[in-house]
C-alpha cells in the first residue's frame, strides 16, 4: 500500500496550483459581489490544457485517473466554489459521452470542450423529482430522425453560458417502463435557446456561478446526438456517480482546507489579551480537529479514488468520501468564521464566502441522508428505507 | 413570576443535606454495598420519617410536595445514597392513593412496618403496567423481570393493563407461589429482583385510570431526573476540585481551557436541568397541562445530561478515575443506571413525538 503521490500527481498539483495562484481572494470576492463568471481563470486552465485530463489522449486529451482529476479538482477548490463549479462540468461532466459515446461523437464533441469552445451543462434533476431520478418527466418524443423534447429541469449550472447540454429525458414513461430505470435516455446536444428558456435561481452564495431551471418546449435533437441506446440511460448515469462522488468530495476538502489555513493565519496573526488568540487551546483544538477531519476525508476520497483506477467497485468508498468531505468543510468554514470574530462576517476577510458555499456540500449532488442510506443498505445490509 | 424556593424549601433542603452528611458518608455507603446489605439506610430512612416527605399529613405524611420531593431526591444522588425504597414508595403509594381505598392497605409503608415494591420492569415506564401477568381468580401468574427494590419489599403492588386503565393487586411476599430472585445491577446501591408469581394469592385494590397512572410514572421519572441532577452535580464538584489539584507541565490541568471549557459546558447542562426539573415539579403540582410532558422531558434531558457529565467527569479525571478506590464511580454509575430506569430518553422522547401529532 502505497499513501504518497508519485512525482507525475505532484507536478500536476503544482502546475495548476501555479495557474491557481494568479487569482487571489480580492479576484473571487469581486466574482462573487459582481456575480461575474470568472472567464479569464477558466481560459487560462483551458490554454494549459487541464479541461480534457480524464478524456482519451485520441481526442486531445490527457487520459488520466480519477486519482489525478481529484488532486486536480481539489487544487482547484482551494479557491472557493466558484472557481470548481466553473470548470468542473466541463472537465469532468461529458464522462458518459467518454465512455458511451460512438468514436464519430467523441471525435465531434470532445476536441471543441478540451479547447475551451464548447461549454456544457448537465441536465438530470426536476423540480418535482429530487433524487428520485426515475420519475423525470421531461420527454422526448422520436420523430423520424429526431426526438422532441418538452419538460423542465432545475439546478443546472452554467445554463446561462453554455452552448451545449447533456440531458437526460424519458422515452418512456414511468408507468409504461418495464422496471423504473428503464426508459431513461441521454443526450448530448446544442442548447437551443430559441426552444429552451433559461431562468436564474437567485441563491446563498456561489454567485459567480449561475444556477438555472430550465423550461424545455419543442427542443429538437437529431438522432445522432443520442448517447448510447435509447432507454438506457439511467444505467449510462449511474456509471458516472462514483467517480462524481470522489471529485465532489475533492472540492470539499480543497476548500476546506483553504479555509482552515486562513482561519490558521488570523490565529497567528491577531493579538488578544496580549497574544496570538491561536494560543488559546479554545481557538486551537477546533481548528485542528476539523484538520484531522478533512485529512481523514482525503484519505477515504484517495481510497474510491484509486479503487475506481483500478476498475473496482468503489460505491462505498465514493459516498463516505463525499459524506466526510462534505461534513468536514461545513463544520471547518464555520469553524472559521468564529475563529475570524466579528470580522469573520465581514467579506473582506473572505471565510464567510466559504462559509456560504459550504452547506451545499451537505446538500448536493446527494444528500447526507442519502448516503447513509446507501452505507445501511450496501455495507450493513439492512433493508431499504424509502 | 418568582421562580425561586420558599424559606421553608431552603430550610427542609438544608435539613436534609446536614443528615446525610452526619450520617450518610460516602465510606457508609461503601460499606453498605460492599456487605451487601442496604438495610442501616432503610433504617436511617424511616428514622428520618423521609418516607412521608412529599405526603399529605392526613395520609399520614409529613406533608409537602412535590418540590420539596425533588429536593429530597437530588440530594440523595449528590450522596450517593440507597434510594430505590423511596421511589418504590412514592410509586405503589402514588398508584394507592389514586385507586379510592387502596392506600389504607398500604399505609404501614410510611411508619416502616411494610416496604412496598411496584411490580414493573425497571427499564419501561410503570405506567404501561405488565401485561405478562396471568388473573386466575384471585391468582396470580407470571415473571416479572428487574423489578425495583423487590429483594427486601414486604409487599409487592401488580399494575395489570385492562380497560384503559391499570387493575392493582397487592401480593405479600412472603405468600406461597412468590419467589424473588436478586439481580446484581451496574449500580449496587439499589436493589433488583426477578419477580416468579405462581398461583399466587393476591388482593384486588380497584383500577387505577390511565391518566391517573400517568401522573405517578411522571412523578417519579420527575425524581429520577432529580437524582440524576444531584449526582451530575456531586461528579462535577469532584472534577473542578480534582482539576484544580492535578499539576502537568507545571500547572493545574484546570488551566487548560480544554478542561475548563468542559466543565462550563457540563455547568450549563445541568443548570437547564434544573430550570426543567422544578418548572415541572410545579407544573404537576399546580396541575397544569403540560405538567406531564414537562416531566417526560426532564427525564430525558437530565438523565442524559448526567451521563455526558458522568463521561467527561472521568475523562478529566484521568486514570484515577477509573479505579474502584475513587468515589466517582458510585456516581457514575447511578448516572447510567438513571438514564434506564422507569424508560429511557428515547421512551420519552417518542412519548412526546406522538403528543406533538408528528406523522
């Protein structure tokens, strides 16, 4: 068992670690207040050629691991969600079409993301669904060498910038489908705007990012841009949430991370009664235990990671990583707050930026509960819940 | 609104501290649980006439209520003290008196003549009576697991579910086809049997009401919160005292805020165990409405309070805490053994879930 990063991850880390460290905190907080989607960031990762590290070297990518998508992501999420929600879904999100995809639509859709031209959304989630996925409503009819789409999805983000999407539909209903997961149908295809309207979802904080629901009325989508088989969709999805899960718990812990530095740095620095309030063991022990936390996060989240390289199961390992990652960087950015005082409220210090992003990690892309759904029924064996 | 004790509760609790101070040390109890033999405090108890604290004086008590009860009872657990007799009496008394003439048969319990032992598993509220007890006639049969104070009890009172309500028996246990079996608990400084009926004779005394047994089984899990609270609060007297003695790296351990915070968090639980425990000792004696549930919570609240006390009492004591030598393991387990008495937090908490008509 080997726990280091050989010298390829660690040139890696650092490389974009140097891309990273162009933009500071005063950058993201003007993001965040100007809701700016940080482009220039995102062109320099694309110029660099970090958007295509997982898809295969044939399409211009890179042809890495989840192993090295993690450390990447998690470089990348020291710098608050805005900066990883705004390449994640382009970096990470086509995996069904990498993996499903005919070689004539991996030819035609991967090189234009890899250079930065094509930018994606994902589509899954409805208003009335949540995690239930089997129950989308969103339809599309097959009509000769097209389908037509009609539905609503919610909680996409970057809709408002993205030329393309992945979406996932029903091609037949629930009620008429043999088993639930039969009938769902994926698609990778153009946004079109005239057929899709595209509205904001005001929200708590990751504000450079938008956040969308989207109303689908008559979208057109030629046959040729169906992933795989139609009706199989639910098993093409389900393929990408391990290696999703691992990459979420990356950006909890690189984020956390951040912000147990920071909350680490004023300790040092800010004089109370007469010294550092660092040397409180009130101020100390908390930021070291979410420090063992988010150690502890890693460790699993290398764990599924290095699993899934090696082409074996990992279900458990991905959702503990994400289940540890995401409790360990809500409890540190509060942490941080309170170790800030007053000034942790204020947004010049930036931890309360965090602080506003962290509960998502609680929340999305599944919850909490969820998981441990999941950990009862697979790891113990106990009977489903719900 | 004056939330604060009357003259005459500081005195009565003053009284009491001073006695079992004189009399009551923690090498008596030691004693008494090493030799096995609670009786010299059962002896103390009567002496006292401590039995009737809490009973009107026309039943025979020393009159007082309630709060003066609970004062009683959280000073017996700041001493360790064997108190099962008195919770087993003001239980079989508790349902007695509610059942019209049933309390005549049982009033030598008061004057020490008789000790009465309420028929119920200790581990489920004594509300819910035991279903498991076979009615031939005027016979009964049936085991009844863990049963306070019955190794010692002279009578034993039988709440048996019917109609919306409890049926009494009353049994002697001396009476053929009785036979008790001592059970040794976590906690020795009370007593536990296993109670074996077969065919054995016994009195019907009336049926006691549902709410009426209610009532009791909330004042009692109102005294246990009570004991609990006195225990916590003997434990944390113990551990700043300890903390304050103990030197590594050249200062007190107590100067650590590590240590010190601990012990202010265990302050503020058992402050607002208090707050809770005499609301609803007011509130059950005032009759009001949410009396009941007022004590549902104080049981669950302080007993759970006094456990987490318990476990970072011995934490901060270190090592020494976890010998047989030290005093802090009386406590500690009168702390666990409290949480399960008469039902747990979780009992509790689920009682008031359904008052609250969640779905």
């Amino acid at each position: 068992m080997d726990f280091s990063l050989n010298d390829d991850q660690r040139a890696i880390e650092e490389a974009v670690g140097t891309i990273c460290d162009a933009y500071d905190d005063n950058y993201w907080l003007r993001a965040e207040n100007e809701k700016r989607f940080p482009q220039e960031f995102v062109d320099d990762l694309v110029k660099a050629g970090w958007m295509g590290v997982t898809m295969p070297q044939e399409y211009g990518g890179a042809g890495l691991g989840i192993t090295e998508a993690a450390i990447i992501i998690k470089r990348i999420s020291r710098l608050g969600a805005n900066a990883s929600s705004a390449v994640h879904i382009n970096m990470f999100g086509p995996h069904p079409v990498v993996v499903f995809g005919t070689p004539e639509q991996k030819a035609r859709f991967l090189p234009p993301l890899i250079a930065g031209k094509d930018r994606t959304c994902f589509g899954v989630t409805e208003p009335n669904v949540g995690l239930d996925t089997t129950h989308i409503k969103t339809f599309a009819e097959r009509k000769g060498d097209r389908y037509v789409v009609h539905g609503s999805k919610v909680w996409i983000s970057t809709a408002q910038i993205a030329n393309k999407i992945l979406l996932v539909t029903r091609t037949t209903k629930f009620e008429d489908a043999k088993r639930p997961t039969d009938g769902l149908t994926l698609f990778y295809t153009d946004l079109d705007r005239s057929k899709v309207t595209v509205r904001e979802i005001p929200k708590m904080g990751r504000n450079a990012v938008d956040s969308n629901e989207l109303f689908i009325d008559g979208l057109e989508i030629p046959v040729e841009d169906r992933i795989g088989e139609e009706g199989k969709g639910f098993e093409y999805l389900l393929h990408g949430l391990n290696p999703e899960r691992v990459l979420i718990a990356g950006t909890n812990i690189g984020a956390g991370q951040a912000v147990i530095d920071k909350a680490a740095q004023y300790a040092k620095d800010r004089i109370v009664f007469g010294r550092p309030i660092g040397k409180n063991q009130g101020i100390q022990h908390p930021l070291a235990d979410c420090w063992i936390r988010l150690q502890a996060a890693e460790t699993m989240m290398f764990k599924a990671a290095s699993l899934y390289d090696q082409g074996k199961p990992c279900g458990l390992e991905a959702n503990m990583a994400k289940y540890l990652g995401g409790d360990a960087y809500f409890e540190s950015a509060a942490r941080a707050v309170r170790t800030h005082g007053g000034f942790g409220y204020a947004k010049e210090f930036h931890v309360e930026r965090y602080y506003r992003e962290a509960i998502m990690g609680l929340i999305g892309p599944v919850s909490h509960e969820l998981v441990l759904c999941h950990i009862a029924e697979r790891a113990l064996g106990l009977p489903k819940s719900y | 609104m004056r939330f604060a004790f009357s003259e005459e509760q500081e005195m009565l609790r003053d009284m009491i501290h001073a006695a079992l101070q004189r009399e009551v040390g923690l090498d008596k109890v030691r004693r008494w649980v090493d030799g096995e033999d609670l009786s010299p405090f059962d002896a103390f108890l009567v002496r006292n006439a401590w039995l009737g604290i809490g009973v009107a004086e026309d039943a025979g008590g020393q009159g007082g209520g309630l709060i003066e009860q609970a004062l009683m009872f959280e000073a017996l657990g700041r001493s360790a003290a064997p108190s099962g007799v008195l919770l087993a009496s003001v239980g079989t008394l508790g349902f007695a008196s509610r059942v019209p003439g049933a309390a005549e048969q049982l009033r030598g319990l008061l004057e020490g003549d008789a000790t009465g032992a309420l028929c119920v598993s200790a581990g489920l509220p004594a509300d819910q009576g035991v279903s498991q007890v076979q009615i031939n006639g005027e016979r009964l049969s049936g085991v009844v697991p863990m049963v306070l104070e019955a190794p010692g009890a002279s009578h034993l009172l039988v709440p048996i579910p019917a109609d919306e309500g409890l049926e009494l028996w009353l049994l002697q246990a001396d009476a053929p086809g009785v036979e008790i079996q001592p059970r040794r608990l976590i906690d020795r400084t009370r007593r536990f049997g296993d109670v074996h009926l077969q065919d054995a004779q016994a009195r019907y005394l009336g049926r006691l009401p549902r709410d009426a047994a209610r009532e009791v089984n909330a004042i009692m899990a109102l005294l246990i919160a009570a004991e609990s609270l006195g225990a916590a609060r003997r434990m944390l007297d113990m551990t700043v005292e300890y903390v304050g003695q103990r030197v590594q790296f050249g200062v007190p351990v107590g100067s650590f805020q590590a240590v010190k915070h601990a012990a202010a968090e265990i302050l503020v639980d058992l402050e607002a165990a208090h707050s809770g425990i005499y609301y609803a000792a007011w509130a059950l004696s005032e009759g009001q409405a949410d009396g009941v549930p007022q004590a549902w919570i104080a049981k669950a609240f302080t007993t759970e309070a006094a456990v987490r006390t318990a476990d970072r009492a011995l934490m901060l004591h270190g090592a020494i805490g976890y010998t047989w030598e030290h005093d802090l393991q009386l406590f500690y387990k009168r702390a666990k053994l409290n949480q399960e008495l008469l039902g747990s937090p979780r009992t509790y908490r689920e009682r008031l879930a359904e008052s609250l008509e969640l779905h």
